[in-house]
C-alpha cells in the first residue's frame, strides 16, 4: 500500500512524466521498424547479385613491384544481363551526349545536307551547337556547291574553305545578274556605278568593236541603250571563279532561241569593300556559218 501510494503522489506531484514515457515508446518502435526495413533491403540487394560470380586476379607489374586486381563479373543471370546493358547504354548516352546525327556516318550526314538549298542549310545552323557543327561541314558545302554552280573545280581547295568559297561564288554570280539587269532597264547611271572608273577597264560588245578606258566604256553603253528595242535576251551555262581580289564570270546568252548563242565573259575586281567591273567581252558563236544574222542582233 505504501508503494501504491509513493507511486500515486510521484505521478501527481509530475504531471509531465506520462507524456515522457509514451514518447521514449514510440521512438523505441520507431527504431525497430528502421532495423527491421534495412535487413529486408540488405537482403533482397544480395539475392540481386547471387547469379555473379566474382573473380579477383592479381597482377604484378614490374617484376615485383606493385600489383593490381582485376575484377571480373560473369554474370549467370539473363535479367541481371539485360539491366547491366540497359544502365550501360544509358550511361553512355549521358556521358557523350550521343543522337542519331552524331552515330550517322560522315558520308551519309553529307548526302543528306546535301538535299538543302543555301537558306535552308544557313538555318540550319542557327538551331543548336550539334546541328551548327554538322551544316558547317566543308564536305557538306563542297557538295551544295557542285550542285549549285559546276563541277569543274573539284580538283580546287579554297583557302577559307568551302563554306566562305561558295559564298563568294554566290555574291558574284548575283553581281553578274545585277549586269544584265541593267541591260535590261536599260539604265545608264546604275551602269556607270557597276564599272570600275579607270583607264584601264576594256569593253567588246558582240559587234566586235573595243572600248578602252572608263569613259569611252560608258559612252559606249549610253550608245547601246539609245535602241528603240530592248533587249530580251537569256543567260546560260554560268560558270564563276572567284580569288581574293579578281573574279570572272563566262557564260552563254540567247538573244532569242532562233539564233545562235554569245559568248560572255565578265571580269570583276574587288576595291574598297564591293565588286567592280573591268572587263566585259562578248563575241558571237557561230551555228552553220549564220553569222550575219547573229551580229544583226548583237
């Protein structure tokens, strides 16, 4: 009765104590139950790798010296193989960031592009670092340049490469449409501005007769445009080559499909910062001796 008692006045005299006991219980619990989940987990992660057998070899370098261990895994089980190859895979992946442009052949990458016209090829390289490495490919623009322009320079290996060489071809063959634009409109101030003002630059229309110097070049043009008639006329068979500083341009023009076509060739030089002409040759090509007639047109 008296320890009844003693007990009875301990809990009233603290009011606190059966809080306490309750929560030492339910961190004990708790502490059973984080054992209890870490042996299941202990377990289950050996019966993974019970159908590998480990092998551990030795080998000595340096005729005593240091040594190595060599562990290999000789996994039994076909769902163990399938998850390593899967992980594997994975983390290559990760690690390379590898697509299906970047496992693409060189070859195959080109003759894809290689379907691109110049705008297309340009955006293209404005997507993302991957897609800018492969449409700055030279082999990818050598190809867009045979296809664009000629064949003929195969054997060449411009000095910037051919992205910057078909670039300058192309600005060059719009200049030399620029020309017989103004051929066409028949203006002879845009005409002044696209030659060179030099005594140097020539000029030989299809009649045969020679311009020389900048002056007699222009008068000649100004003489040209006087015709009742304009000009209608088609260009052909463009082909260009460009260095750094001097460019020409041949090519075949029909005056109409009825008479023979003329031989053109276009010379340009580069001076501050645009491309001018400094020579200009037409002549006729003769088609079953019909050679009066052509210069009529010329």
């Amino acid at each position: 009765m008296e320890i009844a008692s003693s007990f009875t006045t301990v809990l009233s005299s603290q009011p606190f104590f059966v809080p306490t006991i309750v929560t030492a219980l339910c961190l004990l619990l708790t502490l059973f139950a984080f054992t209890t989940v870490r042996s299941i987990s202990s377990k289950a992660s050996k019966s993974d790798v019970d159908g590998c057998d480990f092998a551990a070899s030795a080998n000595k370098k340096g005729g005593g010296g240091g040594g190595g261990c060599d562990c290999v895994c000789k996994c039994t089980s076909p769902e163990m193989v399938e998850k390593v190859n899967s992980a594997a895979v994975i983390a290559a992946e990760r690690q390379t960031g590898a697509s299906m442009m970047e496992q693409l052949v060189p070859e195959i990458t080109t003759h894809a592009l290689s379907y691109l016209d110049y705008p297309s090829l340009c955006r293209l390289s404005m997507t993302n670092s991957l897609m800018r490495k492969a449409a700055n490919d030279d082999n990818a623009w050598k190809a867009l340049y045979h296809k664009d322009f000629t064949w003929e320079q195969d054997s060449v290996t411009p000095a910037n490469g051919w992205k910057a060489y078909y670039a300058a071809t192309r600005a060059i063959v719009n200049i030399n449409t620029e020309f017989f634009n103004i051929i066409r409109e028949r203006s002879l101030p845009a005409m002044s501005r696209f030659w060179l003002n030099a005594d140097f630059v020539k000029c030989v229309h299809a009649s045969g007769e020679l311009f020389s110097g900048y002056n007699a070049v222009i008068q000649s043009w100004q003489l040209a445009f006087t015709w009742e008639q304009g000009v209608n006329f088609q260009v052909r068979d463009v082909r260009a080559r460009v260095m750094s500083e001097m460019a020409w341009v041949s090519m075949k023009t029909f005056v109409d499909m009825d008479s023979g076509p003329f031989n053109v060739t276009n010379t340009f030089e580069f001076h501050n910062g645009r491309w001018y002409m400094v020579h200009h040759h037409s002549s006729v090509m003769t088609i079953d001796g019909d050679v009066e007639q052509q210069l009529v047109h010329a």
